[in-house]
C-alpha cells in the first residue's frame, strides 16, 4: 500500500468522526509519523472545484483503483480523490438522499449505501447508476 494512501486513509478518519462538529476543523496529516505531525485544515488536504467542499460526510472507503470514495450529504452523495486528495469526480442521484449514514464496497465494486430518514439500502455501480433498493422509500421495516 503506498505512503498517500495510508495519509488519505488516517487524515479522513477524524474528520468523519467528527463531521458535524464545526468547533474541530482540524485534521492530522502525517499521523503515522509523530515526528512530521501537524494539523491541517481540510481545505488543504483535498482539492475541490471551486464552490465546493464536503458537507456532512458519513462514509470512507478505498476503492480498486485506490481512490478514496467519501458519501457525504451535499448535493451529489459520491465524491472520489486520488491518493494524493486531489478532486477526480462527484457522483450519484442528485438531492435524492436525507441523512446518508454509512458506505461499503462489495466485493465486485459496487456501492452498498444507507439512508436512515429514507429508510433504505441501496446498491450502486461504479458510475452511480442505483443497481438494487431494498425497503420501501419513507416506510419504516416491521420487526414481525
């Protein structure tokens, strides 16, 4: 596994822990490596388009290409970085989700997805496109 990535993957750890306390902007770069240890701004850490930052982000992965993939509760759910931070894409359905809670990837890349106010899990490709929804939009699961 290379150096950025293991950078990517523990800068991103407190700032999702901390996604909704805008009291802790700060986040660790270098953490692994005490000696080099600082606190960045996250608008250091990654570039974006302008206009753009995260919102409320509530799921981090590595995908096969070993880019980061973050679910965060903007406009367009998907975001996606090289190693480096650097922006590559957005993606996913526009302003369909509520509260985003949590990502995974299959096996086969895909995209496992949750929504606790929708009350769904929903399944994507790579490009986004919904493969499978399981629950009913808006409609809470019987525990019979």
């Amino acid at each position: 596994m290379n150096k950025s990535i293991i950078i990517s993957a523990i800068v991103l750890l407190p700032l999702f822990a901390n996604a909704q306390r805008p009291d802790r902007p700060l986040i660790p770069l270098n953490a692994y490596e005490l000696t080099d240890y600082r606190a960045v701004d996250v608008s250091e850490a990654f570039t974006f388009p302008e206009g753009m930052e995260f919102a409320a982000v509530s799921g981090v992965t590595i995908n096969s290409d070993k880019h980061l993939l973050a679910f965060h509760r903007g406009e367009q759910p998907f975001l996606e970085f090289d190693a480096d931070g650097n922006f590559i894409r957005q993606f996913g359905p526009k302003d369909f989700f509520r509260f985003s809670h949590g990502m995974r990837l299959d096996k086969d890349g895909n995209i496992w997805v949750t929504d606790i106010r929708l009350n769904l899990v929903l399944k994507y490709d790579q490009q986004g496109n919904e493969l499978m929804r399981l629950g009913e939009l808006g409609q809470n699961g019987a525990w019979d």
